[in-house]
C-alpha cells in the first residue's frame, strides 16, 4: 500500500469523525473536551497516524491484511479506527482510562468499525492477555504516551516478553532538542508541582502523604522528603522513607502524580529511550515531526510551513524546530 493511499484513507476518515454529533453521545464530558479540543486539527492528527502507521507496515514487511496491531494508550481510539480503514487484520485497543475504554466502545457503535479487541489496564495486563492467547502482534503505536509511563523499563520488559521482535513506534511532544517545547513543558511542570495546573498539586499531595503515614517526622523533615520524592508513586515513597534514602531527582522539573505514577510530559533525552532499547536489542529511529499548516491566519500558516521546510531539509537541526517527534524501535 502506498503512503498516499494511506494518507488520502485517513483525510477521509477526519470528516467522518468531524460528522459525528458528540455532545449526543453518552460518553464522559472529559472525553469530549479532549475530542474537541482536537477537533479542528484532525487532519493533522490523522495524516501523523496514517505515517506511523506507513512506517510500521513497511517495517514488518507484512501486508496489512497480515498484521496484528496494537493501538497502546489509545486514548479515545482514532488510531485503531484509522487502522481498520486501513484494513489491518487485528486491532487490538487498550487504555488505562475506564472512560476511554468506554468512549471507544460507544464510538465503535457509531462508526460501525473500530478495534476487533478493546481492553482495560497496562503493559502487564496486555501481556498476559496475550500471553493466555498465544497472540503475537507485529506492530504496537502509541502517541502521545511515552512520555507518561510510570516505569519504562517495566514497560518495555512487558512489549518485548509480547514479541521479541515487535515493531514498536512512539510519537511525543516531549521533544527534548527543542528549547521552545522545554520551556513551555517545564512551566507545566512546575505548575503541576507548585501552581494551579491540578488541584491538589503534587507536592501537596506527597506531603499529606508523608504527614499522614510519618507522624513522627519533624515539619522540615516532611518538607525535605516531600521534595526530594518528586516523581515517585506512593509506595516508592514509602520504601524510600523506610531505608531512610532520599532519592536525588535526575531532572529538576520532571513531576508525577503520585497516585497514579502518570508523569506531567516528561522529558527525557534520547539516549535514555535509545540505551533502554539496546539491552532488548533494539536498534532506535528518532524521526522529526511537523508543524499543522491548515491555519486560519495566512500568515500563521506561511510562518509554519517555512518552518516545515527548515525541519525537512536540514538533517538533525531540524530536530530544534520540531514540535514532536517519533520514536521508532526496530531489533
């Protein structure tokens, strides 16, 4: 299949998605202030799936009618429908999210096409699910997900135990090259830690833990554990607090909710993501992403596609404009 092919398949299937009535439908208002925070960008959204989609065929040297497909993260499910348009053999969608799994189901009624599997839970509940089946998939993508998960390395420990040799693409705006997306993500970041981005935020949060769970430590005692567990989930917290080991963070700004593990768009240099994939003998592929030049304003839209062009044409510089960037691992 031709990328052009594919490309024109997912044009069409962004109108058919803008045609659909969601305030009508029974799904969580967070999954339509999400929806409709894309909604005008779908196109754009769509063309980047349809290219890692591209990617991923010709990497497994599979037709499409051969592959099976796994759509990690998946959010409200565009991948896996798009990947249906296509005509992959088996899509098998899973999310963390109850209301996303939710969503895709009822999205899937609407559409009359969607993921042949939908599944609740993380890397290890795929892997078991299947591990139970016998289900070797080739090709897993996930956006705008890398830079969330909790542990990477158990991550990974989980892909690779599914297919050794499974082509696996990420996309994410956590592009550590590009001093504009730092800046910007760091801000949120700090906002998560510190401001209003979520109510309570997580140094709260850490520390009512720690107050709660460790009466008998001093007030400047809770306050220094209480920024040096920055970026651990609860029960880390506690093992830490128990050998008496406060943890030095590698990144100043990079923040999770501690509850959930969820990072705040964590940044990560590419080496990290590139010496992880290596002890599973994986080779890594860092790809530029572009800028959506459908704009309103003209002059907005002549301002990206320059930019575009920079990217294009000027090798790895091109990697301090980009406003993503995809992650592709190959054995």
């Amino acid at each position: 299949m031709k990328r052009s092919e594919l490309i024109e398949i997912s044009q069409a299937l962004a109108s058919k998605l803008q045609s659909v009535d969601y305030d009508k439908l029974p799904i969580s208002n967070y999954n339509k202030q999400y929806i409709y925070r894309i909604y005008s960008s779908l196109p754009y959204y769509l063309k980047i799936y349809a290219d890692c989609i591209y990617k991923g065929i010709i990497s497994t040297k599979i037709s499409p009618s051969g592959i099976t497909f796994i759509d990690y993260g998946g959010g409200n499910g565009f991948l896996s429908f798009l990947a249906k348009e296509i005509g992959i053999k088996q899509v098998i969608y899973i999310d963390l999210n109850p209301l996303s799994v939710e969503t895709v189901k009822v999205l899937k009624q609407q559409l009359t096409i969607g993921p042949d599997i939908i599944l609740q839970g993380n890397s290890d509940a795929l892997a078991n699910w299947c591990e139970a089946r016998q289900i070797t998939p080739q090709l897993l993508i996930a956006t705008d997900l890398i830079e969330h998960v909790y542990d990477l390395e158990r991550f990974f420990s989980d892909l690779c135990g599914i297919n050794p040799g499974m082509e696996m693409i990420f996309t994410t705006a956590s592009n550590p090259c590009n001093p504009i997306v730092k800046r910007r993500l760091h801000k949120f970041m700090q906002a998560c830690e510190l401001g209003m981005a979520v109510e309570p935020n997580y140094y709260t949060r850490r520390k009512n833990f720690i107050e709660k769970h460790y009466p008998n430590l001093s007030e400047k005692q809770v306050e220094a554990w209480s920024r040096c567990t920055c970026g651990l989930i609860y029960d880390d917290i506690r093992k830490a607090i128990k050998i008496n080991h406060q943890p030095v963070p590698e990144d100043k700004y990079n923040t999770c909710d501690p509850e959930t593990g969820n990072w705040a768009e964590r940044i990560l240099p590419v080496r990290y993501y590139k010496d992880l994939l290596e002890l599973y003998d994986y080779k890594l592929i860092v790809r530029k992403g572009f800028y959506n030049i459908r704009r309103n304003n003209v002059f907005t839209s002549c301002l990206f596609r320059c930019m575009n062009g920079f990217i294009r044409c000027f090798g790895r510089l091109g990697l301090f404009l980009s406003p993503y960037i995809i992650l592709h691992g190959r054995k």
